[in-house]
C-alpha cells in the first residue's frame, strides 16, 4: 500500500509538533531548575563569610601579634612573666 501525500505531510507536521512539544519540556524543565541559583546562593555566603574574616584579622591583628610575642617573650625568659 503506497503511501500517498496527504499521509506524507500529515506525519511531517506530527513529528515537528511532537518536536515542539520537546522543546517545550526542555525549556520548563530549565527554567524550574534551582541548582545554579543554589550555587550562586552558596557562592555569595562564602564571600560574606570571607569578607567578614578580613575584617576581623585586620581589626584584631595587632592585639593578636602583641598576644604572641608576650607568649614567645614568657617562654625565652620564664622569669619575666
């Protein structure tokens, strides 16, 4: 049975419809998709994290070195703490 133009151009417009169909699931399925946004999140509080470690060392650092020269000031020489 040979298959006439109708029949042709009838399966054509289905595979291109079911193509679409497709691709519309693909760009759904994207757009739900939270994964990057989760990275960026995660991304965003380890700079935080690291901006306010910054912050920190640099307030504290010379109380910080003071501490540990007194500490290696008492350990060469007992007497003087």
């Amino acid at each position: 049975m040979p298959l006439n133009f109708g029949v042709i151009v009838s399966l054509a417009m289905f595979n291109k419809q079911i193509k679409r169909d497709s691709d519309m699931k693909t760009l759904t399925r994207f757009l739900k998709d939270e994964s990057g946004a989760t990275m960026v999140e995660y991304g965003l509080l380890v700079a935080l994290i690291s901006v306010v470690a910054i912050v920190i060392i640099f307030t504290l650092g010379n109380q910080i070195a003071n501490g540990f020269q007194e500490v290696s000031e008492c350990l060469a020489d007992p007497g003087t703490c």
